[in-house]
C-alpha cells in the first residue's frame, strides 16, 4: 500500500513543458545556438539539468544557467502560460483526502514554483516541498531519512530517466508520467515500476481501485 508520494514539479503537476522550451531557446539563443524543437529536447533532455546545457553550451556554469533561467522562465510564461496538468488537481486533493503525505522535489527555483503552486490552488496540499534541488539522489535520501518513510510504501514519481534512476537508487517504488520531458519510449528503457499516462491511471494505482 502507497502512503507516501514524493513528487517532482515540472513536467509532472506543473504543465510547462512548451513554456520550459521557450525558456531552454531564450538561453540558447544568448550563446548563439540555434533553437531546438520539442522533439529534440525530450530526446536530448538529461538531468541533472546542467548536464543538457553541457550539450549546447559546454563549460556553461550553473550560476550563468541560472542567472538567465530567472529572466527566460517569466518571459517564456507571457508567450505560453504554465497550467497545472489537467486531471493532477483533482488527483492530489483526493490523495489529501485519503491521508496520504505528499511532498514535492524539484529542481525548480523557489520564486517560480511556490508562485505557481498558490496560482493552481494546491497550497496546503504538500507537507514539504523542496526547490532547487539539482541532484534529487541526494534529495530523497534526506526526505526517506527525516520523515523514516518505509521504502515500499513510498513512490517517486517523475517524468525523466534521473527521477526514475533516483528513485531505484534508494530502493523506493517509481513511477513516470508520460506528459513530461521525456517520452514514453525513453522512459520505458530505464523500467520503471509503472508509467502512468493520465492523471487518473496515477489515482487508480495509488488509491488501489
């Protein structure tokens, strides 16, 4: 029985794959890169996320990525805003309901997640939230550590192959969305422990229906 789920953000509940494709050419563009498209960033797409930049601008340093991101991300949601994944709201209150501890991890800077958090109206639905997180590994043992959830009874669920490789890494069950930065055929190859691809195939697993 799952009562436990730590969650990433982007990708996952935030709907922001395009506005974060908007963001990733803003910064490409700075360093003269030619734009990609969405194909090939879920096909390129890597975390830690340093590691993707890597591949267009090499020696670009986390502080430099991050310095551009905090002016690309808000530019990018005035050309294509940021929603919560249609059918996700529905799911966390329900999962709020029957008791189960929620917690998100992301990589996301703090000033755009809570922000977009308290737009969706999911405020008071997370017992924890962690931002800025780039190596979730390190993440999840700390979350696993402080609140002695059991592993089996604990699901990470992500929309990339470094969610789903954190996960097994520390012995919790996992889960990937389809919806996310990385296709389903991508996702597959790492075998995680379910791939969910609507919001309500995740309720229908999690509350055991």
């Amino acid at each position: 029985m799952i009562k436990n789920i730590i969650f990433d953000w982007s990708g996952v509940i935030n709907d922001n794959v395009l506005t974060g494709l908007t963001a990733i050419n803003y910064i490409l563009k700075h360093f003269g890169v030619k734009e990609i498209t969405v194909e090939e960033m879920k096909r390129e797409w890597i975390q830690p996320y340093p590691l993707f930049y890597e591949k267009f601008v090499p020696n670009l340093t986390l502080e430099k990525e991050q310095e551009l991101y905090k002016i690309a991300y808000p530019e990018a949601k005035k050309i294509i805003p940021t929603r919560c994944y249609p059918g996700m709201n529905v799911a966390l209150k329900k999962f709020k309901d029957a008791g189960i501890n929620m917690i998100i991890i992301s990589s996301d800077l703090p000033d755009h997640l809570f922000g977009e958090m308290e737009n969706y109206g999911l405020n008071g639905i997370f017992s924890e939230v962690y931002s800025d997180v780039v190596d979730k590994k390190k993440g999840l043992e700390e979350i696993l550590t402080k609140h002695q959830f059991a592993h089996d009874e604990t699901i990470f669920i992500g929309d990339t192959h470094h969610e789903v490789d954190s996960g097994k890494s520390v012995g919790m069950i996992t889960g990937a969305v389809t919806w996310g930065f990385q296709n389903e055929e991508d996702l597959k190859k790492i075998n995680p422990d379910y791939i969910f691809h609507t919001p309500l195939e995740l309720e229908n697993v999690i509350l055991g229906k």
